[in-house]
C-alpha cells in the first residue's frame, strides 16, 4: 500500500476512535513495527546506544518506547483538529512562554528551533492556538499527495508550510512581519552544514537558523513540545539566542549553531525514548521523508 493509502487509513482510524483507544491502537501497531522492521530497530539502537552506552540496563525498553511514542505522535498529528482552548486547558503544560514574548518584542519576528524529538507537529499547531503567527520550515514529501495532505492538515490550524525551496525569501517576509518561523536543527538533509560533535561524534549541522537569525536579527527560541506522563504535553520555550549585529558570520554562525545544538543534545538527553530517527543518524544514506 502506498504512503498516501497508509496516511488515509491511519487518519481515518485516528480521529474515529477516542484518543486513548486510539492510543491503544497505535501502540499495537507500533509493537508489531519493532518486531518486523528490522531495519528501523536496528537504526534506532545504534543511535540511541550514542545517548545511553551500550549497557544501559533499559535499553530494550527505551527501544521500544520510541516507536510506540512516535505512533502516538501520529495519532496527535492526525488530530491536530482538536486543538483549541479546552485541549489546552486539559493537555498542555506551557513553560517559559515570557522568552518567546520577550523575543517578538524585538519587532523582527522570532525563529522557533526544534528537533525530531517529542512532537514538534502539534507544537506548531498549539503555538497557533495560542494566538502567535506561525510558519514553519518543511521538506517536501516525495508524494505529492502526502505533500497535500500534510499541508491541509497544518494549514487547519493556522500553520503555514515553507517548503524548503522557498524558504529564504518567505522566512525573510515572515520575519519581517515580525512572526515566528519553525525550523528543526538536529539533522542536515543536504549535507552543507556545519562540522560538530554532537552527542560525542562528529556530525554536519544545520545552520539555516543561525544564518537567518544574523541576517535578520531575529532572536533564536529553542522550543520542544514533550509527552509526559498520562499522555499530557509540556511546552519548554527556552531562553532567546540573540544574534550579535555585525558580527562576522564565519564566526557568529558557528557560535549560534553550538549553542542551539547544545540544547537539542541536552532534550536528547533527558529525552531519548522521544527521539525520532528510524535511520542511522550519523550516516543515515539517502533520507526518506516518512
């Protein structure tokens, strides 16, 4: 069946069951992915034996739980619909909202980074709900029926896709307008970043946030949406990093870049049942958008 098929069934069985059946359900299908997909276990083992070592005594089930959070994590995306005041209310737990308003006070819009960690989906979509305008940055899926889907799915709570190809002048207008422009920082897909060591190995980094936030002066807000027990959120916005104005970008990029990777590695870190690569992070081959 093809990914669209897949995304079809799983949306409809999402938003058709209540949550926590649909929970249930896709942690089923998430134990049953851990058994058959050899591939993506083994992907997953090697980068998490990157955060744990290799004799960490709950490494099977800290395994186990990032397929069945990531599961749920799609059962969140599919019903992104829910996201209102009351969903708030009952799910979310909001921590550090003054750096992001301390941030937009700067009039140049602010840049939200994350990671493929907790559920960075949702946290857009509650970011808007919040009342904040909101863009992010997206890859486009080699389907474009996936492509649509996902744009519906995002747009029907104010969110508004910039595809890669158009990112620098939209994010450069969106800054502009002083709103908020999300972007993930754990992982180059085009291998043109930045040299770093990240959780003890060398890596290439992004460092489109830092170069956007230089040339623009846009303040950087490290922000991650995470589950916590009893399937609630916490909402972390972290202090801003603020560009230096007129500093040498050969310098200044690479400082920024640090400093938020520091970040990511410490979510990581406290984190790592949350953290979604089912390809070998440090030499993952040709990517696939999922």
């Amino acid at each position: 069946m093809s990914p669209y098929r897949w995304y079809q069934a799983g949306s409809w069985l999402a938003t058709r069951l209540p949550r926590p059946a649909a929970y249930g359900l896709a942690s089923c299908l998430a134990a049953a992915r851990y058994r058959f997909a050899r591939r993506d276990r083994q992907a997953v083992a090697r980068n998490l034996e990157a955060v744990l070592g290799p004799q960490h005594p709950r490494r099977e089930a800290i395994r186990r739980a990032v397929f069945r959070n990531f599961a749920k994590y799609l059962v969140d995306f599919f019903r992104l619909g829910e996201v209102d005041e009351a969903f708030l209310r009952r799910r979310v737990t909001i921590v550090g909202r003054e750096h992001l308003d301390a941030a937009l006070r700067h009039g140049r819009g602010a840049i939200l980074v994350s990671a493929h960690l907790g559920n960075y989906e949702l946290g857009a979509a509650i970011t808007a709900a919040l009342g904040y305008p909101v863009n992010v940055v997206v890859l486009t899926h080699q389907d474009p029926r996936v492509d649509a889907f996902f744009t519906r799915q995002r747009a029907g709570q104010r969110v508004r896709p910039i595809a890669v190809g158009m990112a620098l002048r939209q994010v450069f207008a969106a800054l502009r307008r002083n709103e908020l422009v999300g972007m993930l920082a754990d992982r180059d897909f085009f291998n043109n970043g930045l040299g770093l060591t990240f959780l003890g190995r060398e890596m290439s980094v992004p460092q489109g946030p830092a170069l956007f936030g230089l040339r623009t002066g846009a303040p950087i807000v490290p922000a991650f949406l995470t589950r916590e027990p009893g399937d609630r959120f916490q909402f972390a916005f972290e202090r801003p990093m603020a560009p230096v104005p007129g500093a040498d970008e050969g310098r200044e990029v690479p400082r920024l870049t640090a400093a938020i990777l520091a970040v990511v590695e410490s979510y990581v870190r406290r984190y790592p049942d949350q953290w979604y690569l089912f390809r070998d992070f440090w030499d993952p081959g040709p990517w696939v958008i999922l």
